[in-house]
C-alpha cells in the first residue's frame, strides 16, 4: 500500500477537496482506496456523507489491531474511510510524544492499493504523524499571490522528518488549487510556481469551479456531483497523474 499524505500548513488552499476528489477518481478508476481524515474539523468525512460516525482515526490510533472496526465505506465503491471525530482535536497532545503513531497504525491495514491522507491546517503533532506515515506528499497550493508564503516552513519540517522518522518520505508533487485563468494574477503565479518546484508541478491544474465548492454540502465527490464540470475533469487528470508518478516511484 501506498501511503501519500495532502499537506500545507495553511488552511484554505484545497488539501480536503484535493484529498476527497482525488481519493475518489483514483477509486473509481480501479484502485482500492482508504481516506484518512487526519484533521479534527471532519471536513473530508463530513464530504463523504459520513456525519455521524462515532468513532474513527482517533479511536483506531489507540487500538490498531482494531482498525477494521474503525473504516467505513463512502458513497463512492472502491473508496473507504477512517473517519475524523471531535476527539482527534485532542488528540494534538498525545501525539506529541509519539509520532509514529499513525504509521504503526497503517501498519496494520490491509486490503488496499493506496492510503490518502487529509491532513489539519498546521504543522503541528498531526501533520508530524502524517509526515512520518506518508510515502509520499502531494502539496496543494492555491493560485494566488501568497502561494509559496509558509512554504519554507513546510519544507524544513519534511527535512526534519527525513533525516529521522522517515528517510523514505518524498514530495511527489504540487497542485495548483483554485486557478482562475481570467486574471493575470494566476497566471503570474502558475508561472513563478513551474520555475520553483519545475517538474514537481503537475500538468493539471484545479479551477476556481463553484460545483467543486458545493459537492460537499451533498455530500458528494465531484465525480458522482458533476462529473461534467470542469472540476471533474481537472481532478480526473491530476488522479491519471498520481497514478503514473506512484508507479514511477
Ligand atoms: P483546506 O482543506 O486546505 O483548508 P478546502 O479544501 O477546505 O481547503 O478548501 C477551502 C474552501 O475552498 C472550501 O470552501 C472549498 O469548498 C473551496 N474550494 C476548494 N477548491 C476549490 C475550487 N477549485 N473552486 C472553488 N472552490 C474551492
Ligand atoms: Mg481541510
């Protein structure tokens, strides 16, 4: 199984539309799929139509040879979840001391092709988790003026994490999130953005698409919401994407 963590210390910028969009097409197109809701406001599981679930990642953490127990299926076939609760948001404290705790946890998954990782809006004990659980990252970024502001921050933890938890830990690459091609604004950025990261970029880049927006509010990824839109085909692409990178890898 192959472990890929979406992460960016700043909120706001897609890692949960990219998480749940992309965790959906890459089911869809064949491969076994579990989403991990790694952040305490639940906005990838609430996504999946998954509300009410009891327990979920954090119960899982505590008891790992459980973990079945803890993963429920999502509206898309191929596609499960290991669903956030609000008591991962205390769960910060406990994994400071500890944070192989969500890789000891994979460890005990079975019976899937890819694990996808939604992870919170900081770089704090659960994005040290994600970091030291994940084989590889993919970093959203949203096209516009501060996109690479806190990046430096993002990067030296990586490092960090490399040089001990996690030697094998790797940026598979970065997506930009929230395009609008109308101004030249995004356009600016797309381009100081390529010459940045060069090839780490990937080819599709995510529009500013309101279906995108409002699937969660159905509780729908984009490809059963509005699989015409061209949010739909952007996160089609950047799952096609991924696919080739991680076979590559
Ligand atoms: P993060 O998880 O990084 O905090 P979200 O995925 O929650 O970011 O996105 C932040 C907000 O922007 C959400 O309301 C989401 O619906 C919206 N959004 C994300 N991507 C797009 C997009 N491509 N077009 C329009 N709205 C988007
Ligand atoms: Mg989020």
């Amino acid at each position: 199984m192959k472990i890929i963590g979406i992460v960016n210390q700043k909120g706001g910028v897609a890692k949960t539309t990219t998480a749940v969009n992309l965790a959906a097409y890459l089911a869809a197109q064949g491969q076994r799929v579990l989403l991990l809701d790694m952040d305490p406001q639940g906005n990838a599981t609430s996504a999946l139509g998954l509300r009410d679930a009891e327990a979920g990642l954090y119960e899982a953490l505590g008891l790992p040879g459980k973990v079945s127990r803890y993963i429920q299926a999502s509206v898309q076939p191929g596609l499960d979840v290991l669903p956030a609760t609000p008591d991962l948001a205390g769960a910060g404290v406990e994994l400071a001391d500890d944070p192989d705790a969500l890789s000891r946890l994979l460890a005990s998954v079975n019976g899937y092709d890819l694990a996808i990782i939604d992870a919170p809006p900081s770089l704090g004990p659960l994005t040290v988790n994600v970091l030291a659980a994940a084989h590889r990252l993919i970093i959203p970024l949203q096209a516009e003026y501060f996109a690479l502001e806190g990046l430096a921050g993002l990067m030296e933890t990586v490092e960090r994490v490399q040089e001990s938890l996690n030697p094998q830990l790797q940026v598979l690459g970065v997506v930009l999130t929230m395009f609008d091609g109308r101004t030249n604004l995004a356009q600016e950025v797309e381009t100081t953005v390529r010459q940045h990261f060069g090839p780490l970029v990937f080819g599709a880049v995510i529009p500013r698409n309101v279906r995108l927006s409002e699937a969660p509010s159905f509780a729908q990824p984009i490809n059963l919401f509005a699989p015409n839109s061209l949010g739909a085909a952007a996160y089609q692409r950047l799952a096609e994407e991924v696919t080739k990178r991680v076979q590559k890898s």
